[in-house]
C-alpha cells in the first residue's frame, strides 16, 4: 500500500512533488510510444519492452507519490490521471478489435434491430456495412482483419458469431452510436472510455477521502493498463469497472442502492458477478443479504427482458461457444488453470477451482470486513485470477480498482501477467504459466511482510455487560 511517508522539509516536499510529476510526464511520454507503436503482430517483442518500461515509471512514480504532501495528492493524481487517460487517444485501437463490434452492435441497434439476432457477417445486415467496419480488396491483407466473403471482409472478430455482450453494455454501445457526429468511426469509444476512466478516478478518490488513502488511487489513474485497455481498446470493462467501484462504495451504507449498482456492473460485464462475496462482507443475517442480492437480480432481469422479448435467437449469444473456445470448460485445451495444472491432473482443474472459489468466498462473507467490502472483493477476484490464469489483459480492469480502492499494491503482479501473456503468448509458449506463478508469488510474500507488519494477533478485550463484574473487579 502506499503509505505518505515524511517528507521532511518544504523544499524536501517540493522535491518529492516535482520529482512525481515528472515521473509521471515520462510514463505519459513512453505511453504515447507505445500505442503509438503497431506492433502486435510486427514486432510484439519490442511492444512488450515498451510496456515493461511503462509499469517501471508507473510504479517509480507511486513510490515517490507517498512523500508528496497530503494538500497536492488529489490534484496530481487527477492530472497524471487524464494525462494518461488522453494517450490512448492518439492511435487506432492496437490489441485488440473488441471495441468494432461494439461499433457494429451499436449501429444494429440504432436500426431496430436485436444485436443478438444476427452475426456480423449475415448478409441480412449487408445494408448496414461501410468501407471502415467492412473493407474490401487489397485493404483486406492486413493481420486483424477476418475473411467474410469474396473480396470482404471486417474488422469485427469472430464474425459469423453472434454477440457475447449483456444488455447494459449493448446499451453503451448505442448511446455511443447515437451520440457520435458522423465519421467518427474508432474515436467516439475511445473517448467515452477516457471519460470513464478519469471518473473513476473522480470515485476512487472521493471514497478514499473517507475510508482511506487518496494516494492509492493512483493505482488506477496512472495505471498503463487504463491507457491501453480502457482508453486505446476501448474495452467496455471500463464502464464494468466505474460501477463495482461506485457500487462497493454505496454498499457500505446503502446496500440496497449498492445491489443495484452491482447488477447494473454485472449487465455491462459478467466478470463483476465476482465482487457479490465482497459486497457481503460480514453479513450475519438473511436479510441484510437479501437487501444486496435482491436489487441486483432485479436490475439484471429489468435490463434483460427488453432483448428477450425482442429477440429470436439467445440473448446469451456467443456465450457458451467463447467459454470452450477460451478452455474454461476443457482444462486441457491452452494456458487456462495454468497453475493448477502444475499441481493437480487436467481433470481436477474445473472442481478445484470451484471449492478454491467456494471457500474464499465463504471465508469473505464470514470474516470480511462491511466497512471495506472492496478488500474481500480483492481477496475473491485476484484468487479467480490466479486459479483461471486469463489469456487477456483487458479482465485485469476491474482488480486494478479494487487494488486502488484497498492498497495492497503486490495483486497488481496478476494484471502484469495478464499483460505478458497477452502480448508474448503467441511468440513464447506457456509463458503465462511462468508469469502467473511469479504473480501469485510476489502475492504470497506480500501476505507474508503485511502479517509481519502487523505482528501477533491479540484477543480482543472483553467488554463487561451491566451487571457483570468486570475485569478490574468492578461492578457496574
């Protein structure tokens, strides 16, 4: 966690501050570099040097953020925040092509038409086609692009499948669509996820003014991760993301506005379904549980009906098909339960991380704190990780937040190696499984040194009842 530490005289906390923004000034160059730079497919090496030097200067800078007085800490955080925010807008997405489809699925829906219904490449859609979603002839040589028909072909992946996205994110996107001036083509989701993204910072660090350390923040605001996922590839996560964070926020004394919030996260992205045990967080009774679970499942099904009752085909989409084609329901297919796999046969994996799931949960909902629901939210989604050991770096969103919102800044090894996986995968085989084990690793020792940190446990005192003779040989 990021602690302030001393930082001695005013000139020394001049020191500090400058000796931070231009660390920060130097992430944000180096960003631009790396978006700037196309080289997934070209030279992925080279890409992930560069992103290496950006978590450098990202996590050199929130190591001297702790010495920056406590009256400049908002402030820098919010500014190094758009800063980075902004590179992701000065390039075409790089990794990625998620966010075309999400252009797609907005414009379908602009026309009336259930984006669960038909897949990208179904020519009862052809109208709907330009040259930018849609190129033909030579321009259909480049890497990203997939084959359609004759001479076309479209930037949206995996095109003859129908939509994975639930209905708070296909809403997004036709907000977007029906926002966007014309033309605008890639730029109109980048700068919504910019705008989502410095308002997460706005959350996190209004949250952490009452129940924490504004400095932690940074772990997301300056984050390379949120220029290049959030911002660049425009990945819906990031809306995913704004609304567990205000969610865990709201739980703490609202529950029921927090349940609802968290339903509306889940319907962006299913990922944050995770984050229920958190938001438990020492619950005793059924009906404080209810009063979470409740408004969640309502938000869920308020938000699905409307495509069920318009749509002809499953509104789950590609759902099923994404989870085999990922390996999640074969073990042995890829680099999914990489960790498990090592320890344990390839048909343990699945039944092994679901008791591993079951048990953290029930430990988070027993022992977790209502005060902090986010730390037990950090516990659950960062051992989901580690056990599933994800092939893409854009998931890793949501638990850098809630590393932001909690400070135990050595979880953030788990989206570093989604990261190196992500980007080395295809040129250097099984290398998730090496950056996954050094991630649950640097977990383990930071386990270790915060146990050390806060030295042996004492019982807690006894608080003597009316009546009852109380330590001191008192009555009262």
């Amino acid at each position: 966690m990021i602690r302030p530490s001393g930082a001695g005289s005013p000139a020394a906390a001049s020191r500090a501050t400058a000796t931070t923004a231009v660390l920060v000034t130097a992430l944000v160059a180096v960003l631009a570099l790396t978006i700037r730079k196309d080289g997934f497919f070209a030279d992925p090496a080279g890409l992930a040097w560069l992103y290496a030097a950006c978590w450098a200067l990202f996590a050199a800078a929130a190591w001297f953020l702790r010495r920056v007085p406590a009256r400049h800490v908002g402030a820098l955080v919010l500014a190094g925040g758009v800063a980075v925010a902004l590179t992701g807008l000065i390039a075409p997405p790089r990794t990625s092509t998620d966010s075309y489809r999400y252009a797609w699925d907005g414009r379908v829906q602009a026309a009336g038409i259930s984006p669960y219904d038909h897949a990208p490449a179904d020519t009862a859609l052809q109208r709907y086609r330009d040259d930018w979603l849609f190129p033909t002839g030579k321009a259909c040589g480049e890497p990203d692009l997939a084959p359609v028909s004759e001479g076309v072909c479209t930037r949206i992946n995996r095109p003859r499948v129908h939509t994975i996205y639930p209905p708070a994110g296909e809403l997004y996107f036709l907000l977007v669509h029906a926002l966007s001036p014309e033309g605008v083509r890639h730029k109109a989701l980048q700068a919504g996820g910019a705008v989502l993204a410095v308002t997460t910072t706005l959350a996190l660090l209004r949250i952490l003014r009452r129940r924490g350390d504004p400095r932690t923040a940074a772990y997301w605001a300056w984050c390379p991760a949120v220029a290049v996922e959030a911002v660049n590839n425009a990945h819906a996560d990031v809306l995913a993301v704004l609304l567990s964070v205000v969610a865990l926020g709201l739980t703490v004394r609202h529950r029921a506005r927090g349940g609802a919030v968290l339903g509306l996260a889940i319907a962006v992205k299913l990922l944050p379904a995770v984050l229920l045990p958190g938001a438990l967080s020492g619950v005793r009774r059924a009906r404080e549980a209810a009063a979470t679970l409740l408004p969640a499942v309502a938000v869920l099904a308020v938000l699905y009906l409307p495509y069920v009752l318009l749509s002809h085909s499953s509104v789950l989409g590609y759902l099923g098909g994404y989870a085999d084609e990922e390996g999640y329901q074969d073990a042995s297919a890829g680099d999914r339960y990489a960790l498990l796999r090592l320890l344990l046969p390839d048909s343990w994996a699945v039944p092994a991380v679901a008791a591993g799931m079951l048990a953290v949960s029930l430990y988070v909902i027993r022992r977790g704190d209502p005060e902090r629901p986010w730390s037990g939210a950090l516990l659950v989604t960062g051992t989901a990780f580690l056990l599933t050991t994800p092939g893409y770096s854009w998931y890793a969103l949501l638990l850098i937040a809630l590393v932001a919102l909690d400070g135990r800044w050595e979880w953030l090894g788990v989206a570093v190696a989604g990261a190196a996986a992500y980007l080395t995968g295809p040129v250097v085989p099984h290398v998730g499984t090496a950056v996954y084990a050094v991630a649950a690793a640097a977990v383990l020792c930071g386990l270790a040194a915060r146990g050390r940190a806060r030295g042996p446990r004492r019982p807690p005192a006894r608080t003597a009842r009316p009546g009852i003779e109380s330590t001191a040989g008192e009555t009262r």
